[in-house]
C-alpha cells in the first residue's frame, strides 16, 4: 500500500498569492509529481489548510485542480478550511457528518486502513479533539483489530518545538495516547499545518508533519519565537506499508526544474523498528 500526502496546499483566489507565491501552480506541480511515482500510489490525503481563507470561489478552484488526480483522494480540514464550503465542493472526498459537524472517514479500501480526524476547535488555530470524534475513534478502531492503520489529521498532535504553534496545545491528546496504546496497529499518525517535517509519538505511534506544498516554514527563527515564512522547497510525504516491513515515509521535495525528487525522510523503515 502506497499512501502520498499533499497539506497545505493554500489555494488563493484568481489573482492572489499567498506569501507571494502562486500556490496553485504548486498544487499543479505536486499532483504531476504523484502520477511520476513508481510505483504508482493507490491513494491520496490531503491534509487540510486546502484553501487559504475559506471562499467558495477558492475551493471551485482547489476542486478543478485536484479533479486531475487519477486515484481515490481524500480530505481532512485544517484551520484556514470551512467545513461546510469543503463539504460542498468535495462531497466524496470528506464523507460521513452532517452541516457543521466535523468531517471523519474511515476508509477500508486498502491493504491499509485510512482514518481522517477533524481537530479544528476555536481558539484558532489551535486543536482539539471533542469526546464524540473520540469515541468514534475507539469504536472504529474496535471494530477491525490489528489492520494497519493510518491516522490523518491537520495539526501535529504532539509537540513540535515551533513554540508559537504547540503553545496552542492539542486537546483530547490524553485520550487519544491512550486509544492508540491500545491499538498498535495504528503505524502512522500523519499531519501537515507546520508546513515543515517534524517527527513525535503519539502513544506508541509515529507522528509525522509533512511539508507543505506552499511555503515552508523556517524553523530556526521559532528558537527566537518569531513568525516568518520564506520560500523554501515544496515538498510531500509518500508513505508505504508492506507486510514484511512495516511503515516507512519518504519526502520528497521540488527542484528548480519543478520535478520532485526523494531526501531523507524523518520515518525510514529503519527507524521504524519501534514498530
Ligand atoms: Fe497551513
Ligand atoms: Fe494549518
């Protein structure tokens, strides 16, 4: 099973940019990139932050651009997303939940089992998980024991050292750690909303941010608390699960031609043995 991961994708409207850049020609850029990959993945998540400032007119754009990917994707909402505006562009990508509820999916498509968690909660951006997304996670991961599982969610649910992000905190996250301890076939818990790569545990799981495909964050100012972005490569994750090795992620980053090309990625196969 082969799971690629675009977040952050940041689509701005017609004539706008975000931070400068021209996101949806980044966007064009990644989703050429994952029909590059051999093999090819059997599937796509998006990890929220999918449009910058929740329009409708930017989530028509977002929906034409992603209509291009060749295999099944899904969607989970960050902080800049607005459930009810994604709901009704990408019906089939959010799945379960009514009006202003949170989008959850529990998809059994796969050799690997994909579940997509909605932490969006006020303050923003900050995260939480409320008991009833909770318990729905218990109950789902109940229900088919021991199938490799991969979380997906925006925020990172463990601490990142980007001080102005973790001071937010993660609600739910003591729940959460004790769920996943309980079902270790959860191999990866997968996140964006750094838009940089940083690596945790969250129970016995690894916990991963992807980079965006906007632009990344420089972490070295966060030592000095500041807030800055700069364009630095865009990038994605691919994550792969085989009966043999277990879960391994690899990221990818984009050169100056526009094509991307694998680096050293925080959850090898070979870090993986925790696993
Ligand atoms: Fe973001
Ligand atoms: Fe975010």
């Amino acid at each position: 099973m082969i799971l690629a991961q675009r977040t952050d994708t940041h689509v701005v409207r017609p004539g706008s940019t975000y931070f400068g850049v021209d996101t949806t020609a980044y966007l064009r850029d990644a989703i050429a990139a994952l029909h590059h990959l051999d093999p090819t993945p059997d599937a796509v998540v998006i990890t929220g932050d999918l449009v910058n400032l929740g329009h409708a007119d930017e989530y028509e754009r977002f929906a034409d651009i992603v209509s291009a990917i060749r295999m099944p994707y899904f969607v989970v909402p960050g902080n800049h997303d607005d459930r009810d505006r994604l709901r009704a562009a990408l019906p089939k990508a959010t799945y379960g939940g009514s009006t202003h509820e949170r989008v959850r999916f529990a998809i059994d498509d796969f050799d690997v089992r994909l579940i997509g968690l909605d932490a969006n909660a006020p303050p923003w951006p900050g995260a939480a998980l409320d008991d009833a997304s909770l318990s729905w996670l218990e109950e789902t991961l109940a229900s088919r024991p021991g199938i490799p599982t991969i979380l997906c969610v925006h925020q990172p649910p463990f601490r990142t050292g980007l001080h102005y992000l973790d001071v937010f905190g993660f609600g739910g996250l003591g729940r959460l750690r004790r769920t996943l301890a309980r079902y270790p076939n959860v191999g990866r818990v997968i996140s964006g909303h750094i838009h940089c790569v940083r690596a945790g545990y969250v129970g016995p799981a690894r916990a991963l941010s992807a980079p965006s495909t906007a632009p990344q964050v420089v972490p070295e100012l966060f030592e000095r608390h500041a807030f800055a972005l700069r364009r630095e490569r865009p990038g994605f994750d691919v994550h792969v699960w085989d009966p043999q090795r277990g879960f391994g992620t690899t990221t990818y980053r984009r050169d100056s031609n526009g094509s991307y090309a694998p680096v050293a990625g925080p959850g090898s196969f070979a870090e993986n043995t925790r696993a």
